[in-house]
C-alpha cells in the first residue's frame, strides 16, 4: 500500500495544521445539512492508474453524510483535537470510461481547515484524509498487459484530498486515492487515482 504511506504522513501533520480550523460556515458540521444526514457532494473527472497498466479515465461521485457526533459534543474543544472527533461517513464510486476497474468505495474522511478567509470572507483551504474499503469488479490473476492484477475485490481504499472552500457551498480540490490488498493476497497491484472535484455542501 505504497499510496498509505503518503496518507499516514498527512495525519501526522493534521493536528498542527487543524489549528486554522473554527466555526464560521465554511464546511458543514456535525448536526447541519439536509435532514440533519447528508452533508455534501463531490465529483468530477479522474485520471484511472497513472500512467501504468490501466491507464485511463473515470467519472467519479461522492456522497459525503454529517458525522455521527453531535456539533454540541464538539463546539467547545480546542481546534487541535476536534478534527480527530468529527469524521463523515462517505459513499462513492469511480466508473471508468476505458472498459477497465470501477469501483464503488466506503469509508470516513477527517476535515481541517488549514486557513480561512484569504481571499473572500467564508473561502478557505482544506485538507480531507479518507479511509475505508472499496469494491471493484477488477481481475484477480490474469497476468494481463492492460489490466491489473488486483488480489480481490473488497480492498483497501485511502485518500487525500486538498481543496478551495470557494464558498460555504462550493470548492474545488485536488483528490489523489489508492486501492490494494495490503499484501494479503498474492497479487497486490494496487490502483492509484489522481483527479480534480467540485464539491456542493448540501
């Protein structure tokens, strides 16, 4: 899982970097959006295995749901801490326009504000960290030039994701993800994905 190491790197750097983070609108808490349970939507187009195997595109979607914990549970601590207590629950797929891997993902993801109001009031930068498992209908063990040997089809699936907060409601951002076994298969070669996304808070 060469692409965890870069997402376990970023959550070394987070709790500094979530000193930037408060309440003002920015991104959709705990408690807030539809219903009290959908928070945002993301989506846009994604460069499918980087120049390897399975080089392409795909069209992905997200749905991202409000944490679980309660804003009032959170309100009142420090901005260094809180991040790690407020994780959305997430559902997304990848479908790719090549003919090769789609996937659907699951997971949670941990959002910081890295920096507010810097060119508008409510704009700022973000920092997203996603981890879960994704499902593929890819192949096991082929041993093919144009697909990927990926060991299975239930995996793990990391992500990191730096954005513009346009607006309460709006960003955009750079997302990266990866997808593999984690070495518990014989065939490990995992999938990495690099593609940019609009987001709409809901």
């Amino acid at each position: 899982m060469r692409g965890a190491g870069t997402v376990a790197m970023m959550c070394c750097f987070l709790p500094g970097l979530a000193l930037a983070q408060d309440r003002g609108g920015v991104r959709i808490h705990a408690g807030e959006g539809i219903a009290g349970l959908f928070s945002e939507v993301r989506g846009g187009a994604i460069w499918h295995d980087l120049e390897n195997k399975e080089n392409s595109f795909a069209i992905n979607g997200e749905l991202l749901f409000v944490s679980p914990v309660p804003a009032r549970v959170t309100a009142g601590l420090d901005p260094l801490y809180r991040w790690v207590l407020e994780p959305r629950p997430h559902l997304g797929f990848s479908a790719n326009t090549g003919g090769k891997t789609n996937k659907g993902y699951f997971g949670l993801t941990w959002t910081a504000m890295l920096a507010r109001d810097l060119l508008r009031p409510d704009d700022g930068i973000r920092l997203d960290v996603l981890f879960g498992g994704s499902v593929n209908d890819g192949l096991h063990d082929r041993n093919l030039p144009d697909r990927k040997d990926l060991g299975g089809n239930l995996l793990f699936h990391v992500g990191v994701e730096l954005g513009y907060q346009i607006n309460p409601v709006w960003s955009v951002s750079l997302f990266f993800d990866h997808d593999s076994n984690g070495g518990l298969a014989k065939r490990n070669q995992g999938l990495n994905s690099l593609g940019l996304r609009l987001g709409f808070a809901l």
